[in-house]
C-alpha cells in the first residue's frame, strides 16, 4: 500500500482527494497547510505527495525544496496558476509533474499511478560508468568525484531511458511519451527543465555538456 500525502487548504478538495484515494487502497495523511504537510512528511515519510501550491502559510514551491532536501517521493503540484511560468518554476524547484485546477479525478489518479511507476526500482539494470559519473541503475544510486548525487524519480526515469539508449537520438516526442505519457508529447518545455536539472548534477561543465547531449529540434542523445 503506498502512502500518499494530500497538502490542500480547501478543506471540500482535501476531503473528496481522501475519499477517492483510500477508496483505492492507498495509506492518505492529510496537511491543511505547509508547515504541517513538511512535520507529517517527517513523521510519515510518503511515497508520494500531492501539493497545493497555493498554501496559507507559505508558497508551494517552498514545501517542494523544503521536501526535495531529504525526499526523492514523486510531488504532484496541483494549482490553479495555469501559466506556464509558474509551471517551470515548480518543475524546477523539483515537482515531478503539474495538474492544473479544475482537474478531472480519473486523469489525476492515472498520473499518480504513473508517478509510482516510474518511482518504483528496476529489477535489474546495467551499471554505466563514464569519464565524469558513475550510474548504478539498480540502486538508484549517482556518483561523481564530488560524491553521491540525488535524484528525484522523474530524473532517474529520464535519465534511464537516455542511458538505456548509448549514442541514439532519442526524440522529444518518444521522451515526453515514454516519462510523462502520450498526453504530454507537445510539452518540451518539461524536457528543458529536466534535462538542465541533470546536466547540473551529472556534467563538469554544464553549459558543454559532453553526455546529454541536445539535437536542435529533433531531441537528446546519451554519448558515454
């Protein structure tokens, strides 16, 4: 049973959210505000938080760093912010994905099932080692020579499959298709985030990167 995480002010939302998730056989802790979700995520560690960015006491992105400083659970922003500014924004500070509100139930549970998936480890994966890191897929585990790197469950997923695939060009649509599913093959902007995020993390240089690389207009390509 996973345990899922509910951060919503609108006492109405919090209590349909909880409702249709333990109806579904998830463990639901509930936090009316970000002070209170960032205390029971420390006593209950979740697999998975559903975060309202529009928090009384502090903003949301704020609970997505405060989380992402110790906890790699998949975050699901829900907001009514629908521009796509404060989209990047939260995907950057680490959210995994973004629901903007009013969402339809059936699309937010397959997204939360879709995170757990990609949040759950492989089985069996190869160990990939290069010049600047060391990736071992089947402890979910990054190093560089600066020592381990974390990793949020949406740049393992992207990652993997980039590293899964030395030296083919892989597209943005396959991408997009293959970590978010097919109702994101338009987003690139989530691809930018990400692979900038990882370039951060893995690359000595950054604005060279040598491993990630990008084909202009056509999508990324792992060269070991």
């Amino acid at each position: 049973m996973s345990r899922v995480l509910v951060v919503e002010d609108d006492a109405q939302l919090l209590r349909a959210l909880r409702i249709n998730l333990r109806a579904r056989q998830y463990d639901v802790d509930v936090a009316p505000d970000g002070a209170t979700a960032l205390s029971v995520a420390a006593r209950f560690p979740p697999d998975l938080v559903i975060l309202d960015l529009g928090l009384p006491d502090m903003d949301g992105v704020e609970v997505v760093h405060a989380l992402r400083g110790w906890s790699s659970a998949p975050i699901l922003v829900l907001s009514a912010r629908g521009a796509q500014a404060e989209k990047v924004t939260a995907l950057d500070a680490g959210a995994d994905d973004y629901v903007t509100k009013p969402f339809g139930m059936d699309e937010l549970l397959a997204r939360i099932r879709s995170a757990l998936r990609r949040a759950a480890p492989a089985d069996t994966a190869p160990i990939i080692r290069t010049d600047a890191f060391t990736i071992d897929l089947p402890a979910r585990r990054l190093t560089t020579d600066e020592g381990e790197v974390r990793l949020t469950p949406t740049e393992w997923h992207l990652l993997e499959i980039l590293v899964r695939n030395p030296n083919k060009l892989l597209s943005q649509r396959h991408l997009l298709n293959e970590v978010w599913g097919p109702s994101y093959e338009t987003e690139t902007n989530y691809l930018r985030v990400y692979i900038a995020q990882l370039r951060r993390k893995l690359e000595p240089d950054p604005s060279r990167p040598r491993h990630l690389l990008t084909e202009p207009g056509m999508g990324y390509r792992f060269q070991p």
